[in-house]
C-alpha cells in the first residue's frame, strides 16, 4: 500500500487522469461513416482524436443516433455492383456492433431517421420506405414509394408525414397517415432530389437538387413546392440548416464547395470551399460550427458559423459520409 501512494504513483496517476480528460469533449462526441474503410469511428471534436472505432457492413452511407444517445445506426448500403441488406446497430458506449440486422428480401438501405423509438430507412432499390422496432427485432411496417431510387427519409416530428427524396424520378414524397392508412402525395421537384431536410419550425422542406444546381422549398401543410432557390450547385449532395432557421448549407461535391443559403431571402449568401466531393453536412444542436464530411480528401472539415471559414480539418478515416452527433 505505501507503494502506491509514491510520488511517482501519484505523478503517473494524474498524468493518465488528465489523458482520459482531454479524450472527453466538453460539449459531445462527432460520430463519422468511412465508406471505404467500413466502419463507424468516434471523434473528439475538439482535440481530432478518434477514440472508437467499430466496422461495420460494406459500403456505410448514412448514420443516425437514437433519442436517448445510446445507439448508432449505419445503413450498409453496399459496394460498387453488390447491393446490401443490412443495418448496423451499435452501442456507443460499449463501442461494439450489437446487431447486423438483416433487412432482406429489401436491398440497398440508405436514409436513416429515428423517432418514436423506432428506425425509419430507405431500401433504394425496392422503391420502400420501412420502419424497423430495436424491441422486438422486427420491421413493422413498409410503404411502397412506386417512385425510382428512393434515397433519403424525413420523418415530421409528430410522425404524421414522412417525406422521401426520390432521385430518379425528381420527386419527393409525402406519406401521410390518416385514420390507420397511409397515403401518399407525389411532389414534382427539380432534377435528381437528394439531400432534404426540415426547417428548424418543422413548417418547411428543403430539397437540394442533384442535377440542375436549385433547391425546392416545400410547404409541409401543403404538400406544395412554394419556391425553388437556384442554388448554383454542380452536384448538390446534402443540405441542411442551421438550428435558428438563418441559413441552409448545401453541399457541392463537384465543385469542392459549401453553398450557403441565406433562407429567409431564398437566395445565395456565400460560397465556402472545403475541398474535394464534400458530401454529409451536421451541424450540432447548439450551432456555431459545421462539420462537412471531405469524402475526396478523406477529412472532416470543421466551417465556423460566423467567420465561414474552415477552422480544422479532421482525420477520422478514409471515405467519410456520414455523421451523427451525440452529447
């Protein structure tokens, strides 16, 4: 016992204190997709170290955290001509894969949301949105779009309408449900509808076209196209807003930019370049800075939100997409 209250002891012990500390960000933890390395890393985001890594299934796209923060979820879309089936189910944590779940005979899974305690996904390839419950280890409902490469879904907070992007088809859904049934309202965008996303007040849908460089905004009560913004974009790939409503960011992945909307105006504000195919855009919840994933330059750049310049960029992998954020 005399041992261990040696100086040296007492050195090392807060020496080890302090590292553990500095590995614990102050205001949340980055988690990031890696396409090519198949896996799901954890960030520090302040210090750029990655404390965790878990793989996961080929070829991960998109990443979504349940309400309480204790599980990730990573659609395993699959590589080059080999379609995926399954969902990585991860306890944060415990940095482990709990489950690999089996979506098949649905291909293809893409676009994640989380709400009512229950997983909300994309199977692009059927043309399906579906919705999977962790309690039971069951999907328990499907909705078939009819529409071609359904890729992204948007669930409204009450969960009475869940709005999908639909790439080939240049449209965007609105499932609705109404006394037991679903029912479905087709949307006609721009060309190649990708990244969406909803307005802080939960009034409005922004849809960032893929291939003719506007974005789409979308009365939610509605159900209309209330004014598209030329955006200028090469190849839009995610947009998202920041948590007061003032701006939309859209991520350019051919020409290396960020274009920032100013949205009340429904006009450009800034262009930021990031580097080479940026692709997943998050902004914490409490705002201030952007993180864009650099799937090129295998980075995740950190945009501040008030200079718009980049700050930092981070290695967390090789192919980042995409990022969730958990406190």
């Amino acid at each position: 016992m005399a041992a261990m209250n040696s100086p040296l002891c007492l050195v090392a012990a807060i020496v080890a204190s302090t590292i553990v500390a500095a590995e614990q960000p102050a205001g949340g933890r980055l988690l990031v997709l890696n396409k090519e390395d198949a896996a799901f890393v954890i960030v520090n985001p302040d210090s750029g170290a990655v404390v965790g890594k878990v793989a996961v299934g080929q070829g991960p796209h998109e990443l979504v955290v349940s309400t309480d923060g204790k599980y990730a979820f990573a659609s395993n879309y699959g590589s080059g001509p080999a379609p995926g089936h399954t969902i990585s189910m991860i306890d944060i944590g415990a940095q482990k894969e709990l489950r690999r779940i089996d979506v098949a005979p649905l291909s293809r899974p893409h676009g994640l949301a989380f709400a009512g305690g229950k997983l909300y996904f994309t199977a692009e390839a059927d043309k399906k949105i579906a919705r999977y419950d962790p309690a039971s280890d069951k999907i328990d409902w499907q909705f078939e779009t009819g529409q071609n490469a359904t890729h992204m879904v948007l669930p409204t907070r009450d969960l009475r309408t869940i709005f999908t992007s639909n790439i080939a088809s240049d449209s965007v859904s609105a499932i609705s449900q109404s006394g037991g049934s679903w029912t479905q309202t087709v949307i006609p965008v721009g060309k190649g509808p990708e990244g969406i996303d909803l307005s802080p007040d939960g009034r409005e849908v922004w849809s960032a076209h893929s291939r003719d460089g506007a974005v789409s905004v979308i009365d939610v009560a509605t159900k209309k196209v209330t004014r598209t913004i030329d955006a200028g974009t090469k190849r839009s790939n995610r947009i998202k807003l920041t948590p007061d409503g003032r701006y939309a960011l859209v991520s350019d992945s051919e020409s290396g930019d960020i274009v920032v909307l100013d949205a009340p105006a429904r006009k450009v504000f800034k262009r930021v370049p990031v580097g080479k195919s940026p692709e997943g855009v998050l902004i914490p919840p409490g705002g201030g800075r952007a993180f864009i994933a650099v799937n090129g330059d295998n980075v995740v750049a950190i945009v501040d939100l008030k200079t718009w310049a980049v700050t930092r960029k981070l290695q967390t992998g090789t192919g980042p997409d995409g990022m969730a954020w958990v406190q």
